[in-house]
C-alpha cells in the first residue's frame, strides 16, 4: 500500500516537538537537495531544541502526519496566514504527504478567514507550492553563518466568500438568478 495510503493528519501537541525537530533535521540533511552539503550544515546544524524552538511552535498550528505512529512530516500555520514550517522525511518524500499536510493548512486557514496564505519556500519545496497555487512574490537570498541561502517569498490567495462582509458589516449575500425548467 502507498505511503499516502496508511498516512493520518492530526494536529500536533507539545509531545511531538522532539520528533519535528527530527524530521526537519533529516529533511534538510539527509533528503534530495538543491543545496550544498555546507549550506545545509549551517541551515540546520543539529535537530532544533530548547526554550526559543519551543516558543516557536507553540505560537502557531502544526499538522503532522503521522505513518505506524511516526511522525514522517509536518507544516504549521501562523496567525498571520504564514506557513512556517513544511518538512518531509525523505523516505516519504514525492508520495502525497505534503498534499496531505498542505490540505489541513489551507483549511484551518479558510476556517479562520484567512485571505492570503505566504511563504519563504525552499529551491525544493518552491515547485511544490507552485502545484498548491502559490505564485512567487519575491527572490531572496538569506544568510546563515557564512552561508547564503537563495529562496522564494510565495502567496495563495484563498477566498472565502462565506466570512465577507460588507462596509456596514452585514454578511456579503450573493444573488444568482437560476432560469425555472
Ligand atoms: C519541500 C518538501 C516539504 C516537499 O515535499 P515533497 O514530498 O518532496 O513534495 P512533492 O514532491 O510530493 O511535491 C508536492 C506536489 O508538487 C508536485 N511537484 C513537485 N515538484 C514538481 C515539479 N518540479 N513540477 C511539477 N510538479 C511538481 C508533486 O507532483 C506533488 O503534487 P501531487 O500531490 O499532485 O503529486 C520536501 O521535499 C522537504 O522536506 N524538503 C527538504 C526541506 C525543505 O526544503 N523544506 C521546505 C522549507 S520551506
């Protein structure tokens, strides 16, 4: 059976932060790659942890998807519509998973009205969004160390017409008109 397949979405809880921060570490270090083996070193130079990592997470929402009860990716929504994070495993890496995460995404942040989702997407996670419906924003080239890092700023409008109001804050009413048979 598919990856996909035996794959469950679920939010994330505290308990989890170790494992995302092993996931993310592996992800970058040992999954196919577009950077260098030095420019990888100094994005993530081990697996995240302590105080600031924390505060991190919690201050958003993560979906983890979970396969034989591993946690095989993640992605998490901030309030401002940013996507943080969105990391793979790299065995489970091209299999649905990241449609997977980014469908939870997208629908929390409708459920929120959200308009705009964004992103600092990665040289390999850029096509990836650009499948979602991201469109590039911005070319940047970010400093880790001594190491530059080239990625896209990346934006979704998602509309949800059903938290629109009006300039009086009275609920948007569509009318159609449907011809009688
Ligand atoms: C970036 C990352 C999260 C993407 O996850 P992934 O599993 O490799 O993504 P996929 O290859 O399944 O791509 C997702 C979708 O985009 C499509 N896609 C990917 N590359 C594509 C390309 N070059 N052209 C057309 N479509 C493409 C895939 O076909 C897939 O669509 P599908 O769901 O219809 O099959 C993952 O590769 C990863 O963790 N990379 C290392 C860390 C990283 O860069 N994280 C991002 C930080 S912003």
């Amino acid at each position: 059976m598919q990856i996909v397949n035996r794959t469950a979405v679920r939010e994330a809880t505290a308990d989890d932060y170790g494992a995302i921060a092993d996931v993310m570490f592996n992800a970058v270090r040992h999954g196919r790659s577009e950077y260098t083996e030095e420019q990888r070193r100094a994005w993530v130079p081990q697996p995240r942890s302590g105080c600031d990592w924390v505060a991190r997470l919690d201050s958003q929402t993560i979906f983890v998807a979970m396969n034989s009860k591993r946690v095989i990716g993640f992605m998490s929504l901030a309030a401002n519509g940013y996507i943080d994070f969105a990391y793979i495993q790299p065995f489970a890496q091209g299999t649905g998973v990241f449609r997977r995460l980014y469908q939870s995404i997208e629908k929390l942040a409708q459920n929120n009205g959200v308009a705009r989702l964004w992103v600092h997407a990665s040289l390999m996670a850029q096509p990836a969004f650009a499948t979602m419906g991201f469109a590039i924003t911005k070319r940047e080239v970010i400093d880790f160390g001594e190491q530059c890092l080239a990625r896209f700023e990346m934006e979704k409008r998602i509309i949800n017409l059903c938290s629109c109001k009006c300039e009086h804050n009275e609920p948007l009413i569509l009318i159609t008109q449907s011809r009688g048979n």
